[in-house]
C-alpha cells in the first residue's frame, strides 16, 4: 500500500478486540495504530503495550495523552518501557488536555504553551539518556537520569508529536516537536490555517513544514447504507460537541447548536441522552466534518484531508472496523 493511513482507537472495543484490529491493520498493511485518551475511561499506555506486544511491524501512538498528569520521570520511563516492548515503533502524542474535564479533576491549565515546552524538553533529554537538571516553571528535576541496568542504553528513539488545536500550540508544534496531531471532528479546510500556523513555527527553528509530520485524526464511518453510517458518526458528534468545546470551536459549529445539545447531555452522557440529541446535528454537518457514508464517499473525504495538508489519515472506524480497514488496505486512491 502506497498511501499512508493508521487506525485509530478509543473505547467501543473490548481491549482483546482492540489487539486484533491492530493486527489485522497490520496485514492490511496500516502504518500505525493510535491509542485514544481523552474521557476518564480508557488510559493510552496499557492497549498500546498490548498491541505492541501481538504485532511486529506497525507503528503504536498516544493519540492523546496529556501533559498535566504524569510525572515527567515517570513519563519519560514508560515511553523507554513501551520502547523495550516495540523498539523504535514507539509514538507520544501529546497535548494539553480540555476544560472543564481538567478543572473536574483539580488541574488548572495555566500557561500551556511553556508547560508543552518544558514536558517536551526534559522528555527529549531524558530519552536521548542525558542526566538532567531543569529547574522550570513546570519541571523541577535534579540530576536525573533513565537509570537502566538490564536492558538497552542506548538513546531512545520516540517521536513526540504535539496534539494541537489552537494557533499558538499548533505554531509551537512547528518549532520545537516532530509533528502534529490534527484533530478530528473538522473540515478539511481547518487545515489551511493550521499549516500557516505549523510553518511559522517551523521557521523559527530554521525548519521547513516539510519536515513536520501531519497525521490526523479522522472520524470514519463507513457502510453500505449510507443512512446508518451518518447515523454512527452522529452519535459521537452529538456527545463531543456537548463535552469538549475546543473541538466544537475548531469545527465552527453553530453555538445554537451546540447549546441546545448540552441541555440534553449529562456528564458523563447516557445513551438515551445521546439518542434524544441527535437529531440536534444535521446530515450536512454530520458530513462537513467526518468521512461518513458509502466506501468510496469515505475515501473520497479522507482525499480532501490529504488534499489540504494531511500525511496520514488516522481512521476512527465508526461501524464495522474490520470492513474501515479493509476499505483502505488499498490506501485512498
């Protein structure tokens, strides 16, 4: 397969299951499978251990963990475990997280852009296996080091790749990361500013966007009946534009619409909750801003990802898994 795509996965899948789709995206010939953590439901980093530990070839991502809660030792050691398990197939995604789950949980997130940037330092450093001494705003660590015993001592190598959604971090994913993960839930041309913005942060670390990584997020819904795959994407839709309001800003949805949504939903929403929404979100939003509908409607949306700067489409299989996957073991042309 010639064109770039990965899977991603969240929670709709018992974990045993996940660890067959990662390995029939593996035959399929899928570059990567990315792990979701977002809701307080499903971590990243036990499902990537355990695709890592069934398949011998596919790339495994955070797609993404959050900066706020893991000790930057401690977050450094598991991406060098994860990398003992799959060595240099190993991706942290990583971002600042969303309000108001943060603030729910006791985390005020003050300053993100000097927070990414210090997590992305000291990680870096301490995966390169530097001893290392930073005292930041964020970070406070002294004389520190991935001590390995047993085992390789070599430097690690572990893309970090930034998940940002506004202009600021996305200029910052530009200067300092590997890449950027786009997000989903938007239009293709959210694109165009996004990559304006990865540019200018490229150019003050004498970089090009060449060589930023772009894979994004893509919700994918797929079927034969094009009314039941509009109707699996809209289901998520009606539950994230309620819940996470950075997303519901960067899709340019209507407020009305997203107001009245969060009459209904609760936190955490209910399934009788999600389905009384629904109607709330129309079939052309449904389709602005996910690729949902028939095999070659899907592939023809996720080209106009690509189309507007997207490296590789990572595919968030809405219905079937096995049929998303198979649709694009042929990749997208």
């Amino acid at each position: 397969m010639n064109d770039r795509v990965a899977l991603y996965l969240q929670d709709a899948h018992d974990l045993r299951e996940g660890m067959k789709l990662a390995q029939y995206a593996e035959k399929h010939g899928f570059e990567a499978v990315w792990q979701a953590e977002s809701r307080l439901v499903r971590d990243a980093i036990v499902p990537m251990a355990a695709f890592a530990a069934v398949t011998e070839r596919i790339k495994i991502g955070s797609g993404v963990i959050n900066n706020w809660t893991r000790n930057i030792g401690l977050l450094a050691a598991t991406f060098l475990t994860l990398d003992d398990l799959a060595p240099d197939r190993i991706i942290c995604g990583i971002g600042a997280w969303w309000d108001p789950l943060a603030a729910n949980v006791g985390i005020t997130r003050r300053k993100p852009l000097l927070a990414m940037q210090e997590t992305i330092e000291v990680m870096r450093r301490l995966l390169r296996m530097e001893r290392v001494t930073f005292d930041g705003e964020f970070h406070h660590v002294k004389n520190i080091e991935l001590d390995v015993v047993h085992g390789r001592r070599e430097p690690r190598h572990v893309q970090m790749m930034i998940g940002a959604t506004g202009p600021k971090m996305m200029e910052l994913t530009g200067e300092i990361a590997d890449g950027a993960v786009l997000n989903y839930c938007v239009a293709p041309d959210y694109n165009i500013e996004a990559l304006e913005q990865l540019t200018t942060g490229a150019a003050r670390a004498g970089r090009t966007l060449a060589e930023i990584d772009r894979p994004q997020l893509i919700v994918c819904s797929v079927d034969n009946d094009k009314a039941k795959a509009l109707d699996g994407a809209r289901a998520l839709l009606t539950q994230y534009l309620a819940q996470q309001p950075h997303i519901a800003k960067a899709s340019n949805v209507s407020e009305d619409i997203v107001k009245s949504i969060q009459n209904i939903l609760g936190w955490p929403a209910t399934k009788e909750q999600i389905k009384a929404a629904m109607p709330l979100v129309p079939d052309d939003l449904v389709q602005r801003i996910t690729a949902s509908g028939t095999p070659e409607e899907v592939k023809a949306k996720v080209r106009e990802y690509v189309a507007n700067g997207c490296t590789c489409p990572i595919l968030y299989p809405l219905g079937d898994p096995y049929l998303m996957i198979e649709v694009f073991s042929d990749g997208y042309n």
